[in-house]
C-alpha cells in the first residue's frame, strides 16, 4: 500500500522565491545602468579591442569562404547590422539564451518521463512527479520565445536583415543560399514563415504530448490498472520519434543560427547532451531537498544512485561529443569553420568561459560523482548539482553571446539578474504544479519493482 504524499508549497518558500527574483530584478537593472554608463557601452578599451580582434576574425573567415566557393566575398559594411544599442543587445542576448536554457529543462522534464515508460523503468516511479512538474515550463517557454523572436530577431539572428538577400552591395551568397531554410515558401528576406512555423510547431507538439501524458499521469491515481500506462508508453514512444527530429531542428533554428556562416553536423547533440544532463541535475536536485525536507519517503539510496549515475555518466557524454565537435573542426582548420572556436579561446570575455565549462561540467562533476558512495548521498547531489547547472548556464551563454555580441559582451549583473529571475520564475511554476498532485503515484504498475530496488 502506498502513502499518499502531497507537496505543501510554503508560503516560505514563495516568499524566498519572490526575494531570489526581485534581488535578480534589481541585479539587472543596475547592469543596465551600469553597461549603459561604460564607455562606448561595451567597457572600454579592453572590450573594442576584442570586438576589433573579433571584426578581423569574421571579415577574414568570411572573405576565405567566399574564395573558396568561387563568390565574391562580403563587404565589411554588409557584414554589420548593428541595431540597437550596445546595452540593449546585451539585454536581448540574455534574454534569448536564458529562455533557450530554461526552455530546454522543461522539454527535458517531459523527455525523461518518455524514456522511463518506453524503456518500461520501474526505479523511478516514485519521481516520475517531479520531471511532470518541470514540464508545466513548456508553455511559458513557447509564448517567450515567440514574442521574444518578434523582439530580438534584428539584433540577434543577422539572416533576418533583407538586405542580404538583394544583389548589390550587402548580397551575401552563403545566407541566400540558407533562404529556403528560413523563408519557405516565401522570397527570402521577407517574413520567415518556416522558421516561425517550426517553433510554433514544436512547441505545440511538446505541449500536446506532454498534456496527454500528464492526462493519463493523473488518471492513474484514481482508476489503477494497467490501461493508462500502456496508453502512456504508447504515446512517450511517438514523442520521442518527434522529439528525436524536433530538439535538432531547433537546436539549428535558435543557437546555430546565430552564427549564420557557421555550422556543425554535430550542434544538435551538443546542446540536447546539455539540456539532457542539465535537466537530470534539476531532477536529482528537487528530489535531494524533498527528501531533506522529509518528503519522498519511498526514495532510497538506490533511487539516488542511480540519478547520479546518470548525472555522472552524461556528464561524460556531453565532453564527448564536445571534445569530437572541437578536435574535427580543430584537424581541418577550415577558416570559417575555425572562427566559431577561435572568437570563444582568444576573445575576451569567453575565453575564460570557455575553459571553465569543461571544469565546471566534467572535471568537477566526474571527480566528486566518481566513487558509489557519492552518488548515493544528498549532501553531495546537492554539491554537484547546482555546479552543473551553472556550468551549462555558461556553456548556453558561450553558444549564443560571442555570435551576437562579438567583442562586446560580457558576465555582469545584467547577465546574472536575469537568470535569478528566470530561475526564480521557473521554480515558481515547477514547485506549484508539483503542490496541484500527489507527490508520488498511487498506482502505478512498477511501484513494488521500485520499492524493492537495490544497485
């Protein structure tokens, strides 16, 4: 017989909520000021000088693939868009990678509970609860991304300027011949039907699958049997069909993008690995509180376990397919292949950025996960897990800023207030859908396998 458990979301822990956004608010805004106050908008000497280092880099990387594919090159003038203000940029480009990373935990809530009923798990039905809570980010992720493209789309996504796409001057062949990618069916350079439609689009089918899911989730607890996990299995195997192309897809659309000229066949793993691994650090990390808060009295050591294997081992995986994107692109040394790396080592402020994700996303998380006790203890998930998190914040940040921003950016309080609020804003949801249900599942088929799981 399974105890009925049912998270109270204190007012408590609403008002620490609230302080951690307004304290993240406040952080933001005096980053405006204070950007908006710095020289030139961009800090001074230091940041022209890498924003000039950087103009060099693509001028030169684009003027290289243009010679080799037998084109003129692009012009220095056609190269820059600037739009809006250094400071208002930077607030754009924080805005779209906070998203983008909040966006992907909760996809990855929804994509954790599919891989459990495909695979027919039974170790985690007593936390199936959490990652169906993360889930409820879905929609609030769609609808800012939407308005947000509508907002940012001239300063962060260079392909969307039509002057690109007329001959003359600013024609740049490589992007034109990208247009189809973007515009279809339409003339490119005008609106990117394609592209709105596939975030529309995706976004939908997340929301669907993921309403469906919960449908049947929910049901469980009242009616038993064994109908509605089968209905879930059925419909977690199709998601995950979709999810396989959708995740990819997007990955292109919303980070690859950014970097017109560039790409990698590799992207879409490299930032599904991130999402992945950052989503299990979020679950392991919700449940090593509950349960210190005397929540999930079914969750062992063993349960533990295993969330940190995964969390260990797809640490792994994300150096993995890092290390296979930077060392091909690193043997070729095709110039505008390069300049993607090149802009992240050398220019400041990402170098250090750079370097200290794989510290922070694999040495550290590969060291203190390594030995079976570790992996079982809450005291060291709630150690490690906050350190991925941040470390793949930093890693979202070095995909989608030097892109943007090239020379210009930087980690101040703008960047940092404005993922205290998001996460502050992120929590909120999650841990008030999680208050709406039973904690764990009354009825669930694989309930006694898990309750009887020893690692």
């Amino acid at each position: 017989m399974i105890a009925e458990e049912k998270y109270v979301f204190a007012s408590e822990t609403k008002r620490k909520l609230i302080v951690l956004g307004l304290v993240g608010l406040a952080l933001f805004v005096l980053g405006i000021f204070m950007t908006m106050g710095s020289e030139g908008g961009h800090g001074g000497k230091g940041h022209a000088s890498s924003a000039e280092i950087t103009k060099n880099l693509v001028a030169s990387a684009d003027e290289g693939a243009a010679k080799e594919h037998g084109e003129s090159h692009v012009t220095a003038g056609a190269a820059e868009h600037h739009g809006s203000p250094t400071w208002l940029k930077r607030v754009y480009t924080s805005l779209w990678q906070n998203n983008i990373f909040f966006a992907g935990i909760g996809i990855i809530g929804l994509f954790f509970i599919a891989i459990q009923y495909a695979a027919q798990a039974g170790w985690s039905a007593p936390i199936k609860r959490i990652p169906l809570a993360m889930g409820h980010w879905i929609p609030f992720a769609g609808v800012l991304m939407i308005v947000l493209w509508f907002i940012v789309k001239g300063d962060i996504f260079h392909w969307t300027h039509h002057d690109l796409y007329v001959p003359g001057e600013g024609f740049d062949p490589i992007i034109n011949g990208k247009s189809p990618f973007f515009f279809w069916p339409l003339a490119g350079g005008t609106f990117p039907f394609f592209f709105v439609f596939r975030m529309v689009l995706f976004f939908g089918l997340w929301y669907l699958f993921f309403t469906l899911i919960k449908k049947h989730m929910l049901a469980e607890d009242i009616e038993g049997g064994n109908g509605h996990w089968y209905s879930m299995r059925k419909l977690s195997a199709y998601f995950l069909v979709i999810f396989a192309v959708s995740s990819s897809v997007s990955a292109w659309d919303w980070v690859m993008s950014i970097d017109t000229h560039w790409f990698s066949t590799m992207f879409g793993w490299y930032v599904f690995a991130s999402w992945w691994v950052t989503g299990l650090a979020v679950i392991a990390l919700i449940v090593a509180n509950l349960k210190t808060a005397g929540y999930l009295k079914m969750v062992n050591g063993n349960h533990l376990h295993d969330l940190g294997k995964f969390i260990f081992g797809f640490s792994i995986f994300w150096t993995y397919i890092w290390f296979c994107q930077f060392m091909l692109i690193y043997y070729a040394n095709i110039p505008e292949e390069t300049i993607y790396f090149y802009q992240r080592m050398k220019v400041a402020p990402y170098s250090w950025i750079f370097f200290a994700n794989l510290f922070l996303n694999f040495v550290l998380p590969f060291l203190l996960l390594m030995t079976r006790d570790a992996k079982r203890h809450v005291s060291m998930l709630k150690v490690v897990c906050p350190i991925v998190i941040v470390g793949h914040w930093f890693d979202f940040y070095n995909m989608v800023t030097p892109g943007v921003m090239q020379g210009n950016g930087g980690i101040g309080f703008l960047e940092i207030g404005l993922g205290l609020v998001f996460a502050a804003f992120f929590l909120y949801v999650v841990l008030s859908n999680l208050s709406k249900f039973s904690l764990v599942a009354k009825n669930h088929p694989f309930m006694n396998e898990s309750m009887n799981h020893h690692i």
